[in-house]
C-alpha cells in the first residue's frame, strides 16, 4: 500500500478495526515512513485529547426532572380520555342541534330553488286533483240538508 | 442470553418500575455526556437526557428486544440530538460552527472540572484554553461526524455498533471517523504540536 492508502487506514487502524492482514500491513509501512507515522502519531495525540475530557456528573435535580415529567405525562394521557367521556354526554344533544339547522338550512334553500308562486300553483293543481276545490252543496231532499235547514231556522229564531 | 438491561427492560414492560430506576442509574451519565459533547451546554444536555428516559418510558409497551438495550439507547439520544441541531438551524439561533469560549462556560462547570487538582491560575488558563479548543473543534465537524466520534471516543463503541445506531454502514462510519479524526487532528495541531515541545 501506498502513504494516501495507508493514511485513509490509519484511524481504522489506531481504533483497532482492520483485519490482521491490513494491520500488519500497516504496521510495517509506520516502521518505514517517518511522515506516515508522524501522521498517525497526531491523530493518536488528538484521540486521547478528546478522551482525556473530564465527564459530566449529573446534577442532584436530574431524576427528580425526569419524575416530573413522567407524572405530567401521565396527566396528560388521562386528559384525553376525559374528554372522551365528555363528548359522549354531547353526542345527543349536538346530534339533535346539528339535525335542526341542517332542516332548516335545507327548506330555506329549497325555497330559494322554488319560487313561492310555483308552490302555489302546484299546491292549488294538487288540491283540484283530488277533488277538495269544489264544495258541492247538499243534496236536495237528503237528511242532511233538512237538519241543515231547520237547524238555520232555530238560529234566525233565537237571534 | 438476555443483556442484563434488556432483562431490566423487559421487568419494567411487565410494570416493575424500580426496573426503570435502575435503567436511569445505570445509563443517565452517559447519556448526559454523549448529549454535552454533542451539543456543548450542560442544562440542555440534562434537559435532553431527561427527554430520552421520558422516550424509554413511552416506549416501553411496545418495546421488544431485538437488539441490545444501549444500541436502541444511543438510538434514541441520537435522534433526539440531530433533531435538535436540525431545529437550531431552522431558527438559527445559533451557529454550529460558533466557538464556544471559555469565558461562556458556567463557573460551576469550571469548578467542579479542577476541583480535583487545586490547580494554579495558569494551569486554570491553560485547562480553559484546552477546552474551548477542543469544544470549537468538535462543534466545527458536521453532526453526523460529531455523534459517531463521539460515541467511538467517549463510549468506546466499535463501528459495527456506531452503523446500528446511525443507521448506516461500518464503511460509512470508518469514512466519516476518518474525515473527522482528520479535521479534529487539523484543528487541535496547533496545541498538540505545542504539547510536543513540552509547552502544556
């Protein structure tokens, strides 16, 4: 291997990450060529800098953080279930009130599609279709139409 | 055989918290760490840490133990990481390539890092120095570099476990642990090179 091929090894191979082959193939080009071990020496250098950084102890308040957190999304994942619940009870009503406006946004939009006059005219054509247009008067000698008579008679009478 | 935290993992599903407990004991400085080294401000890590544990809790009803607990973990803490550069940028509240200097960093974070040594005022400098370097530098690789550097450093994970947990190739991690450990070499050569002549 060449030095640019050993280089781009090197931090696979300080980390212990080659297979035996290529480390002592490595090994061998570091106890030949000075810049190539100065290279791997820095990175080496610069590993343990890293390394040698202190490490943070938690803070006293860190689980006791956590709990918090815990309990409150324990509160929260109650939350929605009780608005569930308090839906149900508004079910009915909002279905009846939603039911309502519906109707009458429907008839007041209807009306706009039918003019009032055409109601009429249809209503009018409707009642004559079945007959309730014509008042026919009563039959002439039937008993109705003498309890009718007498029964005006009492009343011009009385008054 | 059962890792022993998929085996905690699995008593918590079945509703023993203390399992948990011991989950949280277990994992939260490393967790804290990984989320520091990555986003550089110690209240936010602890903020996210605590996020990842809420996750872990979330999730436990469904969890199933397919591979090892730190694997899904560290899974979960990456997410959680670059999803949050990924809205930093949205906001652009602040640069990731901004240096964090040392005058930025909390006293109290100062102290309790040379609280060990009794150190004297240059080698307070000194360390100040160092840490800025090293957080500019870390802050300076892209995102993805930065997770897998620093789980391959600070947790000492190998690139088999780095490309599960990034969800990539182990010759994708090698070429990014590369990139980065060359950049990281580049931006630290100044202090390192004066550390080879005996200045630190």
């Amino acid at each position: 291997m060449k030095c640019k091929g050993i280089r781009r090894k090197l931090v696979a191979y300080l980390d212990g990450e080659l297979e035996e082959k290529q480390k002592l193939s490595i090994k061998e080009h570091l106890t030949k060529c000075g810049e190539c071990k100065k290279e791997a020496d820095l990175l080496n250098k610069s590993f343990y800098l890293l390394k040698d950084q202190q490490r943070l102890k938690p803070s006293q308040g860190f689980e006791a953080s956590l709990w918090e957190r815990i309990y409150s999304l324990e509160k929260r994942q109650l939350l929605p279930q009780a608005i569930f619940g308090r839906l149900v009870h508004l079910a009915l009503p909002a279905a009846v009130a939603a039911a309502l406006i519906i109707g009458v946004l429907v008839g007041s939009s209807v009306e706009k599609i039918i003019p009032s006059q055409t109601v009429k005219l249809k209503e009018e054509r409707y009642l004559t279709s079945i007959g309730l247009d014509s008042f026919q008067d009563l039959p002439t000698g039937s008993l109705p139409e003498i309890y009718f008579n007498l029964a005006s008679a009492g009343e011009v009478e009385n008054g | 055989m059962l890792d022993s935290d998929v085996s905690l993992m699995l008593e918590f599903q079945n509703g023993d918290i203390s399992s948990f407990e011991k989950l949280v004991q277990k994992h939260k400085e490393s967790i804290i760490n990984i989320i520091y080294q990555f986003i550089g401000e110690r209240d936010e890590a602890e903020d996210l840490a605590v996020e990842v544990f809420l996750r872990v809790y979330r999730a436990a009803k469904k969890y199933q133990a397919k591979a090892k607990f730190t694997t899904w973990l560290y899974k979960i803490t990456t997410n959680l990481c670059l999803n949050e550069i990924r809205k930093k940028a949205k906001l652009q509240t602040i640069s990731l390539s901004k240096p964090i200097s040392a005058g930025e960093e909390k006293e109290e974070e100062l102290i309790e890092k040379i609280a060990d040594a009794a150190p004297s005022p240059q080698q307070i400098l000194e360390k100040k120095e160092r840490n800025a370097l090293i957080r500019k530098a870390i802050d300076s690789l892209p995102a993805k570099q930065r997770m897998a550097t620093i789980l391959q450093i600070y947790e000492g994970l190998s690139y088999k476990e780095i490309s599960r947990i990034l969800g990539c190739s182990v010759k994708s991690v090698e070429r990014r642990l590369y990139w980065a450990r060359t950049n990281l070499k580049e931006r630290l050569s100044s202090y390192l090179t004066r550390e080879s002549g005996g200045g630190f």
